[in-house]
C-alpha cells in the first residue's frame, strides 16, 4: 500500500512534481516525461521513465543517533533501497532512491531563473561528523567486506530543470553541482574529519537531477560558463548552505568564524589545549577560559591565515623556511595582542609544532 496520499502533498517543483512528505521519506511524484541523471544506488544513471524521487531519512533510528551508520537490510544499498521502496508503496523498477541521517524538516528548496527558465535545488545535509576531502583514505574495503564505515552524515541534491537536457548536459550538469556544492564548503571551511583538508563533500552524498523533457526549451551547456551553469552553481550553493545551518546545532558563517572549528583539522581543539595545561600546570584549567579563546574572532583572525599558509607549505607552494619565518613574526605578533597568559602560549606551541 503506497503512502503517497493527498494529505501528506506538501508542495510542487518547478516542474510540476508533487512533493509529499510519505513516513519517512521526502518523494518526488514526477509528472509528464522526465529525464533522471543521478548517483543513486537504485536505477542510478541517466534514465527515462522513472516516476518517483525519494530521500529517506534514518533520523528516528537510535544508531544515527548515536552516531553510528545506520544497519542496512539487505548485502548492499541496491537490494536495501529495493526493499524500502517496496515499504513505501513505490514501483521498484521506476523509483531513485537515497537516504540521509538529516531531518527531512531541516530541508533546504531554493530556486532561480534566467530567461524565463526555472532551477529548483532542494538539498539535506549534515556533515559534522562525515565531512571528507577527495583523497582521503577509505573508510571500508567493499571488496574484502572490511566495514569501518564512518558515521551518518551525507549531503544530498534533488536539482530540478526546466528544460529539455540532453544525456551528456545532464551529466554536465552534476558536475556543475558538484563544484557548486565544494564551493559552499569552501565558503564555510567546513573541515575534512579524516584529514588535514577541507571538506569537498561526505563519503555518502547523493545527487539527483531532473530534466523536463516536456519543455519548450532545449539547452546544450550546464558548465560554469553558461547561463545554466551559473544558475546551477548559485541555487546549489545557496541549498547547501541552508541545509547545513538548519542541520543539528547549525554549521553557520558565525560559528565557523571561530578556532574552535576551523582548528578541529589540525588537532587544536578543546582537549588538546586542556591536556597540555593539565601537564604543564598540573591543573585543569576552566573551560570557559578555553572556549574563549578559541571562539575568539581576533585569534582567528590571526590564526586562521597561518593555517592557510601550513597547507601551502603542504602543497609545494611555499617554502619550509618562508612559512617558519612568516609563522614566527605572526605568532609573536599574536603574543603581543593576547599578552602572555598560559592558554595563549599554550595554542603558540601547539601551532609550531604543526
């Protein structure tokens, strides 16, 4: 029996998709004829003829809770979606599917146009604790069954175009979001949990996107130069960031303007600053002590360029002994703003020694 019912309609995309909020999940009724290009682990790829979009969400589940990923029901996430399609009522063959550990009230839809041409981006995302850069070291071996996934945490697009795309455009188009989606961590410097680097997305993030075949419009560029590609770029942007302020306690310009966050990447944290008094000092030191300072915005301000300046040092960028000499001047400099008290010299040293 499908939950899809009139009293759970909670809007309309730019297409012309009923939105229904069905148990669990966010579905997309897809009207007329569609073209679907998406990541999804169910009837992912590029396609014709699906008829629905669904997010699910594991919120209410104690392990996403916890933390934990949550336990999937079938070997893997094909015949797991399978299943919970079929616990929706939905047409397996012609349903995309994805899941996110984020509330489906803390959903972000924005929309844009040009020429006449509707966007539409509605977007979950969280990534507090499953915030990854391309290039970090895998979390499981899918082929040696070796499972250290990490915990919940996923960005996940539906784009909606209202606009006939042909295959290769639709796909330009995830690019498009993609990049759009990097660029919104960027802007928030939202950190990797498994490396030194930034985010550029989580290790589960999903995308969907959705041309209307039934438009009068046919377009044949979604890249950054295009109109397209803009509008792509700023609607997907501004969803993601959304997203991520009304996720949990809200990953917000204001609260990553601080050390607290933007130094969690490189080891300066809390416990890090408290553990070195307790050793230097022999005391705790009080934790409101702490969060000042790390929360801060004059010690970002001075901090935060140095850490910039430790990844260029990484990259090849700048030299070793340039970064050593500019690192000294910054931090006496540092010194002599926040006077010596023990915690400021403590965060010094905890910085050379990056």
């Amino acid at each position: 029996m499908s939950l899809i019912a009139d009293k759970n309609l909670v809007g309309t995309t730019i297409c012309g998709d009923r939105i229904y909020l069905a148990g669990e999940a966010l579905v997309v009724a897809l009207e007329g004829r569609k073209r679907v290009a998406s990541s999804s682990p169910l009837n992912g790829g590029c396609r014709e003829g699906m008829k629905y979009l669904y997010n699910y969400s594991y919120s209410s589940s104690p392990l996403v809770q916890n933390k934990v990923v949550t336990k999937m029901e079938a070997p893997n996430l094909c015949e797991h979606y399978q299943l919970l399609t079929k616990e929706l009522g939905l047409p397996v063959e012609q349903t995309v599917a994805m899941g996110t550990a984020a509330k489906l009230e803390e959903r972000a839809e924005v929309m844009d146009s040009f020429h006449g041409i509707q966007v539409e981006a509605i977007v979950t995302a969280g990534i507090d604790h499953n915030g990854g850069r391309a290039g970090d070291p895998p979390s499981y071996d899918e082929l040696t069954g070796e499972n250290l996934l990490p915990p919940p945490g996923t960005i996940n697009i539906m784009l909606f175009i209202d606009a006939q795309l042909p295959e290769g455009v639709l796909t330009q188009a995830i690019i498009t979001a993609t990049e759009a989606k990097s660029a919104a961590l960027q802007e928030l410097q939202a950190g990797s949990c498994y490396s030194r680097g930034l985010a550029t997305g989580s290790g589960t993030d999903t995308i969907m996107v959705v041309s209307n075949l039934e438009a009068p419009t046919m377009l044949y560029d979604a890249g950054l130069h295009s109109c397209l590609g803009s509008t792509i770029g700023r609607v997907v942007k501004e969803a993601v960031q959304k997203a991520l302020k009304f996720h949990g306690i809200g990953m917000t310009p204001q609260r990553q303007g601080s050390l607290l966050w933007q130094g969690k990447r490189f080891g300066i944290t809390h416990d890090a600053l408290e553990k070195r008094y307790i050793a230097f000092y022999g005391v705790a030191p009080q934790r409101e002590q702490i969060d000042q300072l790390l929360n801060s915005k004059e010690v970002i301000a001075y901090i935060a360029p140095l850490l910039h300046l430790r990844e260029q040092m990484g990259w090849g960028l700048i030299p070793k002994e340039t970064y050593q000499r500019v690192l000294s001047d910054y931090l006496n400099a540092f010194i002599q703003s926040q006077g010596k008290g023990p915690l400021a010299s403590l965060l010094v040293e905890l910085i050379k020694e990056l």
